[in-house]
C-alpha cells in the first residue's frame, strides 16, 4: 500500500459519547484506532487480493479482532454476536484500507448462518477457527438469474439416503476461490418460492464443487463464480430444518447489513477527513480553498450527510443488541443511507481535490471505487426501499 494512501490520524469518535454505546465499545474503539496507527494491518498489497485478505485473516485472527465474529462458547468476544461492535470494528478498518474491512467482513457473514443454525458438532469444528483466523469464509447465495430475487434460486440439493446431492452454480461470491468453507443456500423442494431453500455448509475441498470463473471488479477483492455438479455432502451439513433456509439466510444478512452501513460510514469519513486537509492547504484565488464559501457550504452537507447515517447505523444496532427488537426496518434504512451518503461525500470529496483525484493512486479514487459494491451487494438500495416499504405495510396492518 502507498504510504500517501494510509491514514495519518483515526477516525472521530466523538458518536461514542452518544448514549447507544457502552464503555465495552469505547475501549474497544480505543484499542482498535491503537492497532491501525502502530501499523498492525502490516503492508496490503491490493494488486494481489487474494494474497492480501488471506495474510489480512490472519493477521486479524492473530490481533483477536476475529472473534467478535463468533459468540464465546466457540472462542469469540462475547455471550453473542453484537452488532455494535461489528460497526466500530468495520467503519475502523473501511476509514484504514477496504481489503482489510472485507476481510473482517466475510469473516462474519459467512458463518453467520452457522452461527444461528448449525449444529454443535459443525460450530465445535469450525468457528474457533474462523475466529482465530485460520478458516477462511464465504456466503454463497447469489445466482446468475437469482440476485435480488432469491426466489428465483435454481440450484438445487437433492436428499439421496444419508447425503445431499447439489447442483448448479453460484456467481459474485465473496472469498470464492480462496475460502474453506462456504454457507451455500440451495433449493430443496418443500415449497414453491423462498419457503423452498435450505442453508447447507459446503468444505472447499469437497468434490463436485469447483471455482468456475474468478471475477475482477471496480474494487478488487476475492470474488469467483462458483460451480457444484453432483456435489455429494452429508445431511448432517444441512443447518436448521429442510425450507428454512431463506429464513437463515435473512437473519443473518440483518445481524450484519448495520456493519454495511458502518463500513461505509468508515469511507465517508476518510474522504472527509481528506479532503478537510487538502482545502486547508490548496491554494485558489488569493486564498485556501478551504476560505470559500462555496466550499465551506459542501464540507458542511457532507458533515451532516455523515452524522445522519450515521445515527440511523447506530440505532439499528443498537436496537438489536439492547433492546432484543426485529431489525429489518431499520437495517434497510441504515444500508440505504449510509451507503448512498457515502457515495456521494465521496463524490464531493474528489470533486474538491479537482484532477488530483481522480488519478490512479489517490485516496480520493480508491474510496470511488470502493464505495461503489455497497450500493449494490447485501441487498440494491433499490431492494432496500422495498424492504422498507413492505415493513410499513405490515405495520400499519
């Protein structure tokens, strides 16, 4: 990583005094800024993905940073998974570099559903591992002709005595090609539509799975198009009952779209940060760029834009850890905001730094790129407005 293109400083903290947070939180805030600034993270090397998030898994294992991921029975941080601190830990690393967020990130999602649903012996074999950092994660449940629209889910898992027998393949799955183990959601025929699916885990090494094609993107990061023909794995893999597997697949995706949020909050937040610095010292028109009026107006909308999602984040986990509530209302709200709040920061931000920012290189054109994929994975912010609106509906009934 370019020297120019870490952080010099941490970002604010001052959404900690708010009243969501315990002190658990602020020490953890604490000792997590402590580990970003003494160089913890150690040189990421973002022209070799692959190379970077495996060493990045370990390195956060290694930190103990990974076991907020899982609850303690299986060597993680605390009683349950707690959704603020997964919030703190991702707008942290995202505000350090994007590769090391997805690298906590998937860390989580990926055997979340495991995490809720699996059996004792499958939690006992694979989360101490993934919290230590020496099992890598993926959650595959996007398809080809199934990305929002889950029900439209063609692959398909099969009971045959003892085992069950997949087919199909799986497409924009994070960590595919470098994962050991996969949360894979499968058609099983029960019912038509999404009460049709189950959850299975599904090991790297298994035959009849395959790496079908590796996927480049705007932000590079471990990605592939993942393929299972005839792939025989026991029944005792199945998490939960056979047609729950929608179900897993929400619940888990609401204990971890408020860290979406987050971690574009972390985005936001460096471009701010930046571009705050750059305008002090731009020299424009007899002046700093940072004396305009017309600047001072953008750097505070983008402030506000910040602290509105943020509060909207907070709350949303808030809500889960503390008071025991659904969160599906307010994780859509939060996904939404934040994520096309800190687009449009960032935006703002490499407007500022006019043709400086839009060079390969700089911090400006690296968050444009990163903040790109969270509009869209977790749920389109268009699917987002859907979840909010038929929430409301339900309510009012």
């Amino acid at each position: 990583m370019a020297a120019h293109l870490k952080p010099t400083g941490q970002p604010a903290r001052d959404h900690l005094e708010w009243p969501f947070f315990d002190e658990s939180h602020r020490t953890l805030a604490t000792e997590l800024d402590r580990f970003v600034l003494d160089g913890g993270l150690g040189e990421i090397d973002h022209k070799d993905a692959d190379a970077a998030c495996k060493k990045l898994v370990r390195t956060l294992g290694e930190a103990g940073i990974l076991r907020h991921c899982v609850s303690n029975a299986y060597g993680g941080a605390g009683d349950e998974i707690d959704s603020r601190s997964l919030c703190l830990i991702r707008e942290t690393l995202a505000y350090a570099d994007g590769l090391a967020d997805f690298a906590f990130a998937m860390q989580g999602l990926g055997t979340g559903a495991i995490s809720l649903s699996g059996s004792e012996s499958l939690k006992q074999a694979i989360l101490p591992k993934i919290a230590r950092g020496e099992l890598i994660s993926a959650f595959a449940l996007t398809e080809p002709e199934a990305g929002s629209d889950v029900a439209a889910m063609s692959t398909s898992a099969r009971r045959d005595g003892d085992d069950f027998v997949l087919d199909g393949e799986k497409i924009f799955i994070s960590n595919g090609g470098i994962a050991d183990v996969y949360t894979v959601f499968a058609r099983t025929g029960e019912a038509p539509g999404t009460r049709g699916i189950s959850a299975f885990v599904v090991f790297a090494d298994t035959p009849g799975f395959s790496i079908a094609e590796r996927i480049e993107t705007i932000a590079p990061h471990p990605l592939a198009r993942i393929r299972f023909d005839n792939c025989r794995i026991p029944a005792v893999q199945l998490m939960g009952s056979p047609g729950e597997g929608f179900k897993i697949a929400m619940r888990t995706l609401d204990i971890f779209r408020p860290s979406v949020a987050a971690a574009a909050l972390g985005f936001a937040r460096r471009a701010l940060d930046e571009v705050v610095v750059h305008a002090k010292s731009r020299k424009m028109f007899g002046a700093t760029l940072a004396d305009l009026p017309t600047a001072q107006s953008t750097l505070g909308e983008m402030a506000t834009a910040i602290d509105a999602a943020s509060l909207l984040t907070i709350r949303t986990a808030w809500r889960r850890d503390v008071q025991k509530l659904p969160i599906t209302r307010e994780a859509a709200m939060a996904k939404m905001t934040a994520t096309e709040n800190a687009q449009w920061v960032i935006d703002q931000a490499l407007q500022m730094f006019g043709g400086r920012g839009v060079r390969v290189g700089e911090i400006t054109e690296r968050l444009y790129r990163e903040i790109r994929a969270l509009r869209i994975y977790e749920g389109a912010t268009e699917v987002q407005k859907l979840i909010i609106g038929r929430e409301l509906m339900k309510a009012a009934k």
